[in-house]
C-alpha cells in the first residue's frame, strides 16, 4: 500500500479546514466531485463531527443531504450530536436529530452531556425533535 502523497494530505487538510470554517460550498463541490463523505482525520473525527463542534447548521445540514454516517464516533467516542450540544448550537441540534441522530448515543452522549452542564434547553430539544416534534 502506498503512502497518500503530500499534495492529497494537503488537499484532505483543507477540506477538513473547509468543514471546521463552515465553508459548505467549497466542501460540497470537493465531495461533489468525488470526495469520500466520512473521510476521517488522524483523531477519527468526520466533516460532521467537526462542522458540528464548530458551529456551522449549513454545512451539517449539507452533509447529512450527501449521505454521511451522522452516528460515526471518533476516537474519543464523540459524534457530532454531542459535539452540537457541547457547543450549545440549538439548529446544529436539531438539523442532526431531524436526520435521525441517537441522542443517547456515543460517549458521552448528547443527552447525558446536556444533564452534565445543567442546560434544560438541549434537554427539551433532545426530547421533543427526538420524540417527532420538530416545532421546538
């Protein structure tokens, strides 16, 4: 098996850049034209985890549209749903459990990380999105 090539590292470095920055269309057209969609990092985080972390509704609801694994874990056990609640990114939220994200998966979960902070509001949302009622 042969080694990716600088300019491919450098080219993956910049899409995960893109899906940090919140830089949608960017991402999308590189995965347009072929990009792996759950492409991970050396600490196993996907376009999703990160755009979660970070803060970018666009680029999570853009992603998910392409067909990525929303329950993908990195190596700490994360998934982007947790990753949106930590943040305390209300549409993130929401656009990952609209898509069918387990609010009690991963480690720790989204739910348990909202209990862990004391924020009623993520609470609610988990229960209400997950529960059917997108209105919250």
């Amino acid at each position: 098996m042969t080694s990716p090539s600088d300019d491919t590292i450098e080219l993956a470095n910049r899409l995960f850049d893109y899906a940090r920055q919140g830089r949608t269309e960017e991402l999308a057209a590189y995965l347009d034209a072929g990009a792996p969609v759950n492409m991970r990092n050396a600490s196993g985080d996907t376009f999703l985890t990160l755009a979660a972390y970070h803060e970018a509704p666009a680029t999570v609801q853009m992603l998910i549209e392409r067909g990525i694994d929303i329950e993908a874990a990195n190596d700490r056990g994360q998934r982007a749903l947790t990753c949106a609640v930590f943040k305390q990114d209300a549409e993130s939220t929401r656009v990952l459990l609209v898509a069918g994200a387990d609010p009690d998966a991963g480690q720790p979960s989204a739910r348990g990380t909202a209990e862990v902070f004391g924020w009623p509001a993520f609470a609610e949302i988990l229960a209400s999105v997950s529960a059917g009622n997108e209105s919250t």
